[in-house]
C-alpha cells in the first residue's frame, strides 16, 4: 500500500477517535463534526479498498495473508457506519464515545492491513 496514503489514515482515524472521546467525556451527544470524521474515515477505507483492487494489477501483490487483509478491510468498512447509525439512534454522550474508540480500533486495524500488504513474508 502506499505509505503516506497509510499514515493519512492513521492520523485521520486517531484525530477522528480523540475528538469523539473527547466530545463524548464533556458530555457532548453526536454532532456533525463527530458524524463527519467518521464518513471521512470511511471515504478513505473506500479508497483503500479501490487501490487494494488496483495494486495487485499494478505489480504490486500483498506480501502476507490475502484473506486477513481483506477481512480487516472489509470490518474496517463496516465499522463507521454502524457506529454513526448506532450513535444517532441512541443520541447520547456514551455513544460519541464510542465513536471515538471506534475510530481508534480502525486506526489499528489500518495499520495490521499494512503489515500483512507490505512487511510479511509469504
């Protein structure tokens, strides 16, 4: 994968889960900003999906488990949507929490996708 595009995600996602933790402890119900870190966290997962289709054609296969990356992307995609859809029916400040937590499980789970494309050995 390509690295910056990676830590672009990486900085997105922890930016996006520390502002809903933080909206969250001070007592703040989901608001736009939350919701739209979220959809910006999935438009770049969908992206990423768009080049893991790509990459291989391109020359440039996963080093690792071909199955363990797609299902870490595919549950990372799933992930902000669920969150948004649960945070907006429940509409409370636990639940912009959540968001947030959400958001830093995605950071890692961004990052293990990057190991297993570009540092495993097969």
């Amino acid at each position: 994968m390509i690295a910056w595009f990676t830590v672009a995600q990486i900085v997105v996602a922890c930016a996006s889960g520390l502002l809903c933790t933080v909206l969250g402890l001070v007592g703040r119900r989901p608001s736009d900003l939350s919701v739209g870190t979220q959809a910006l966290i999935l438009v770049l997962l969908v992206v990423q999906v768009v080049i893991a289709i790509i990459a291989p054609l391109a020359g440039n296969p996963p080093t690792g488990d071909l199955l363990e990356f797609w299902v870490y992307l595919v549950s990372a995609v799933l992930i902000p949507p669920a969150a948004v859809i649960w945070a907006l029916i429940e509409r409370s400040r636990w639940s912009t929490v959540v968001m947030g937590f959400a958001a830093f499980a995605i950071a890692i789970m961004v990052w293990r996708m990057n190991v297993i494309w570009t540092v495993q050995v097969a």
